[in-house]
C-alpha cells in the first residue's frame, strides 16, 4: 500500500497546472547553526490549569517530540493559585504550594518556566474588575509596595527552591497586554509602567542578574515608550516582549463571537516582528533582547483555523519569514485545556491547541514535530519556504511546503470558511535536487501533512462532528494522526554523491524528505 502511495506522490515527470519550484541543495554548503527559536517557547491557558493531570500529560508529550525550552501561561498570582491574602491587620500572607507543584513538574521535564507576572491576587487588588471564566483581576495594587514585596518574596522563594544558577536562566515578565483597556487593565499606560517598575525592582532585590521584561502588549504596541520610560527613570528592563496574531481586526474575543478574518497581508507576523526589531535597533537600549511570547493565525480560542490543516504551513511561512527578527516566538498555546471562555463543550471548536482537550495531534503539532526534526546545522537554500538541514551523523533533512491563502476576503468570516471541507488545489512539482551527499545507503523517511492526510479535523468531519468523542473515536483519531510519517524506503547513493526526484504538491501541503544515513 506504501508503496502505491509513493508512486501517487512521487514522480518523475508532472504535468499539472501551476509553477514548478526547484530546491538546490549542496551537502556541503553550510548557512551556519540552525535557527531554533521558534521551540525556545510554547504558551499555556492558565496557571492552574498546569495543576491537571491531562494537561501535565500533554506537556510531556510536547516536550519529548517538539523539545520547546520555555513555558509561558497567564494566572500565576491569580486567586485560585492560592498565593496571596492578608491578615485581620493587613500583613501580607504568601503560599506557594500551587504554585511549587507546577514548577516542579515544569522542571522535571527539563523545560524552564517564562514567569509571567500577573494577575492580580484580590486581597492585594484596587478593584473588582475581572476577565475570563477564571476571573483573572485586572487592577492596580491598592499597594504598590506590597506588590513589590510580592514579587520580591515570590523571586526569593524561586531562588531557595531552584537556586540562584537556574533562575538566572529563566525570564520574568510584568503583566499581560496591558494597552488593552477595558480588558487586561484598568489603569493607564502610566499606571503600568508603575507596577513594572516595582515588579522590576522586586525581582532585581534578589539577584541582579535575573531577567526582567515588558511590556508583554497586545499588538506590537507601547514598546518605544516602555525603552523611554525605562532609560529615563533608571528602571531594569532586559528584554521586550509582545504579542502579534494574523487577523485583520481586533485583539482579544474568548468567546469568538465577533467573528475574525485572516490577513491577506504576506508580511502579517513578520511585519510586526520586523518593526519591533527596527523599533528596539533605534532606541536607547538597541541590544534587547525581542521575545514574542503570544503569536497565532488568530487572537481568539473559538477560530477554526487554528484545527485546520492551513495552519500547519502557515505557521512553517511564518516562523521562516520572521528568520532572525525576534529571540523566541512562543505559539500560543500547546493544548486546548484552556479555559479561558470556561470548560469548552465539544472536542473541536477552534481551539488555540496544537493538541485538541483529549491530547489528538491537529495539523499544527506537525509543524513543530518536523522542525525540531532539522538538523544542528543548516545548509544553504534560496528557495523561500523550505529549511534545509543536517546533522553530525551526516543525515539530512529537507523541509518543504507550500503556503497558500485561500481564504475568500473580508465579507467571509474564519468562523464560517475553515468548519467547511476544503479540498487543496494541485500547485505543480518541486523539484529536489542534492549534490555532494556522502556514498552509502540511507532509510529515506518521507513526512506530509495537508489536505486528508494528517489532516485530524478532516476525519472528525468524516465522522459527522460529534459533539462527545467515545474512547473507540479517540483511539482511533489518536491512531491516524500519531505520526505524520506518510512512508520510508531505502535509498543508495552513489559516488556522484546526487539526490534528485521531482513530487507533486498541493496548495498547503507540507513534506520532509528525511535522509537517515545506515
């Protein structure tokens, strides 16, 4: 059967409608170390969610097979963390044994948390003012020394449990998206800058080497301003951090009931990246560090694109367009255990998750799975939506997809386009051609995601969307979409050292040739 599929896909001659694209590589051209920053972090829903078994479960698997660095989530000093109340005469009480549990887990699977600051614990709040199902509070301290005092008490306990030499290694951003008003905060851009400045300071108490960070906007916003503020008032800032999504219109919809649309602008993500880059080149700290730590296709946790196989090439374009612009760009979010809209009612609703609420692989997943599949080294490679790679055992890998938006334009909503079955156009062949690869044999490895291949929504439309999943239907959902692995063969090459074969691809088709030396 493997084979007939090979011969369906790989061919010698194509004559099909659409361009012919060759990939050059040479084995021994290099570009230099591969650039991994697209696994330095992942994001989560909430704090407490880290607390469940399934989604402690999730992140191991995410971990074994995608190998992302850092952790980021919302709801750390959130009430139902249990960190912080007050005593009958107002002396602040601190408990970390929510909070311990979680770290534990992050660490023990060698992963490092990106400790994001926020929200606000009640009994510490100027306000009553929440967001979400978990009621994150979203106003200023009554106290901002108290606060400071949090963080610094919260650093402290940190630096005991991990140690001084591990939390250096680890970053500490103030707040989230704060320029959304009404929404994460109440107060005004002033007002943030003030609780940044104690939280700043609070973490530096403790160790002046540990990175501390902002302004975590929604938007690519405020990031002059916060390098201004900073230099001027003499306050630590060791890095940038914001957020950019791949929509036309808005930044925040847990509900999705506003509808969203995606961008037809080629430069949507890297466009924003870019000029944060040129924005930070330009100020007085033209060093920082630049850490997107929220990017997707879309803002809200009810997009279909998001389950859609689109996203698994897009996602591929988006991270090669941005090449070297940001230090890490963190996906928002690894699992679909987030209940930001409260506890979701079916297994697939648009979820931000590259795995669905039962841990089934979607197409995105793939993305990473073969990106941390490349190589130490990359080689050189002018074709603009491929990687290629290799490692010190002399293997090889050849990423490759086609990105094509095929949504209609503004008068058709993401909610409405990407719940429909969307067979994939033929897009013409690719021409692969390596030279100077080392004699010998090779197992050939061949991996593809696209249109009903690797394509999870795809079968559970073809299962007519139940609203509940039994085990039989996870089981065998988890079964077709373990792996995208489509086939392997054995290959021999030759003292010419060439590799040459011509396939035919598909509008968001995604493949790697992965040459594994014998």
């Amino acid at each position: 059967m493997k084979k007939l599929l090979i011969t369906a896909i790989l061919i010698s001659s194509v004559h099909l409608f659409g361009q012919s694209r060759t990939i050059k590589v040479d084995f021994n051209k290099e570009a230099g170390k591969m650039n991994t920053m697209f696994k330095e972090c992942i994001g989560a829903g909430r704090a407490n969610e880290g607390l469940r078994a399934d989604w402690q479960q999730q992140l191991a698997l995410v971990k074994k097979e995608c190998d992302f660095k850092y952790i980021r989530m919302h709801g750390l000093l959130t009430d139902d963390m249990a960190v912080y109340r007050e005593d009958r005469k107002g002396n602040p009480e601190y408990n970390y044994q929510y909070v311990d549990v979680l770290f534990d887990y992050i660490v023990s699977l060698k992963m490092k948390p990106f400790v994001e600051l926020g929200f606000m614990p009640e009994a510490l709040a100027s306000g009553k003012e929440t967001i979400f199902w978990w009621r994150g509070n979203v106003t200023p301290p009554k106290d901002y020394k108290k606060w400071e005092d949090l963080i610094k008490n919260l650093t402290q306990h940190f630096t005991e449990r991990y140690g001084a030499e591990e939390v250096k290694t680890w970053y500490f951003e103030v707040w989230n998206e704060p320029n959304l008003s009404p929404g994460f905060w109440t107060g005004t851009q002033a007002d943030y800058f003030k609780l940044y400045e104690y939280a700043a300071r609070g973490v530096k108490s403790v160790n002046k080497e540990y990175k501390v960070g902002g302004p975590a906007t929604a938007g690519a916003g405020w990031v002059p301003e916060t390098i201004d503020f900073c230099t001027k008032n003499n306050v630590p800032l060791d890095f940038i951090s914001t957020h950019t999504y791949g929509v036309n219109q808005g930044y925040l919809d847990e509900f999705g009931t506003s509808g969203t649309v995606l961008s037809q602008d080629q430069n949507s993500i890297s466009g924003d990246v870019t000029n944060s880059r040129k924005q930070i080149s330009n100020s007085a700290m033209p060093n920082l560090k630049l850490h997107y730590t929220e990017w997707s296709s879309s803002y809200t946790p009810a997009d279909p694109i998001h389950d859609s196989y689109h996203s698994a090439a897009y996602i591929l374009q988006k991270i090669k367009q941005v090449g070297n612009a940001a230090n890490s760009m963190s996906y928002w979010v690894f699992t679909d255990i987030f209940e930001e809209a409260g506890p979701r009612f079916t297994p697939f609703h648009g979820g931000f998750g590259l795995l669905n609420t039962q841990g089934i692989k979607k197409p995105a997943y793939f993305s990473y799975y073969l990106m941390n599949k490349l190589g130490e080294t990359e080689l050189q490679n002018t074709d603009k939506s491929s990687w290629a790679g290799k490692n010190e055992k002399g293997d090889i890998q050849l990423l490759f997809w086609d990105f094509t938006n095929t949504h209609p334009g503004e008068k058709v909503l993401n909610q409405t386009y990407y719940v429909q079955d969307l067979p994939s156009k033929q897009k013409g062949s690719i021409k692969i051609e390596l030279d100077n690869l080392a004699k010998g044999k090779y197992n050939l490895e061949i991996y593809k995601v696209g249109y009903k291949v690797h394509d999870v929504y795809a079968d559970y439309l073809a299962m007519n969307s139940p609203k509940q999943l039994s085990k039989e239907q996870v089981k065998l959902l988890k079964e077709k979409n373990n792996d995208c692995l489509l086939s392997t063969e054995k290959i021999k090459i030759d003292a010419k050292g060439t590799f040459n074969r011509e396939i035919a691809i598909n509008e968001n088709d995604v493949y790697m040739f992965r040459f594994v030396k014998q």
